[in-house]
C-alpha cells in the first residue's frame, strides 16, 4: 500500500473543507441565503393568491430551473414535464368554468378508479398529481442545498392549494356539495298564538 495516497487525500481534504468554510463566511454565500430566504418569502406569499397566480407564478419559476438548473438531459426532461403539466392545468380553467361543457366532460369519467370523492380525474387532476409528486422529491430533478429543498417545500405547498382551488372549481361546475352547504328550511309548526290549519278550516266552516 502507497502511503503517499493516503498522505495525499488527507492534504486535499483539508484544503477542500478550508477553501468551503472560507466560501460559507463570504459576502457572496451571505447574500445567496438572503436572496434564496427572499425567494420563499415569495412563495409562501403566492399561497394565498388565486389560482391563476399559483400557476403562472411555479410556470415561471420552471422556466429559470430550465435555464439555471438544467445540469443533465435527466433534469431537462423532468422539468419540461413539469412545465406541460402547468399549461395543462392553464387550459382545463377554461372548461371548468363553464358547467355545461365541464359536465360532458365529467360523463366520460365512469370506470373504477376514474373519480375520487365523486369528482373525475381529469387531464388537470392528473396533471396536479403529476408535478405534486415531483416537488415532494426535488433531488430527482435538481441537485440541490437544504435552503433551495426548503423553497420546493413552500412551492409544493402553493400547487397543493392551487389543486383545492381547482377541487372546488369542479364541485362548483358540477353541482356537487351545493345542497348541503344550502339551509333547509324547517316545516312551520304552530305553537301558542299560532292555530294549525285543520283549525283554521274548522273556524271557516262556522
């Protein structure tokens, strides 16, 4: 065994981690956390947008992964797909907005495992689905530090509200939920002052 190499490793290891503590306490490092904490501020403020916000606000932030990110043919096609699920997402708002259309669409969901809590899974139900699942595991798509894991996390929960909004836009298309959020009138029951009916008629007849 060469001595030497080891010897060697041992040299290169501590010079690696003097030259990444000197990088840690840099200006530069100081100001990329700032911008990134900036950046989930954002995001945590787009959470309570509308769901247009929502979609165009992650569409654009692919778009810069795509350009920044973009490291191997892996993570490109990952995040185009994300990008094709957003404009997916984009075009369904058009449908479920117009109950009409939006219920013949919903007649071609009738199969086992097509509808969830009575509502189809649709092209944008899918769609929702898909990119979930791919900012709950970032490390597929980019490599990436613990702060920028903590943006996806803040991005992930916005689509996850941008995904109820759309749930209660089907409802809402559909019809579904209405009759239990509308009050139901109670039968009037004549009490004190008041006669029932029968009495009423009894009093006509005399």
């Amino acid at each position: 065994m060469d001595k030497n190499y080891i010897d060697e490793l041992y040299r290169i290891s501590i010079n690696e981690k003097d030259s990444f503590d000197k990088v840690q306490s840099s200006l530069e490092m100081k100001n990329l956390t700032l911008d990134r904490e900036e950046k989930k501020n954002l995001f945590i403020q787009v959470k309570n947008a509308d769901i247009k916000t929502i979609l165009a606000i992650e569409k654009n932030a692919l778009n810069i992964d795509l350009d920044y990110y973009a490291n191997s043919k892996s993570t490109e096609t990952s995040i185009k797909e994300g990008i094709e699920d957003i404009n997916r997402i984009q075009k369904s708002l058009d449908v479920v907005t117009k109950p009409d259309l939006y219920k013949e669409i919903d007649e071609q969901y009738t199969k086992k495992g097509e509808r969830e809590k009575g509502l189809p899974k649709d092209i944008a139900y899918r769609s929702f689905k898909s990119h979930i699942a791919r900012l709950q595991n970032p490390d597929r798509m980019i490599g990436i530090s613990d702060e920028e894991k903590e943006i996806f996390k803040v991005r992930l929960d916005s689509i996850k509200t941008g995904f109820k909004f759309y749930q209660n836009m089907q409802e809402k298309a559909l019809g579904i939920g209405q009759e239990k959020n509308t009050p139901k009138k109670k039968p009037f029951k004549p009490t004190g002052k008041y006669k029932a009916k029968e009495d009423i008629d009894k009093d006509v007849e005399r």
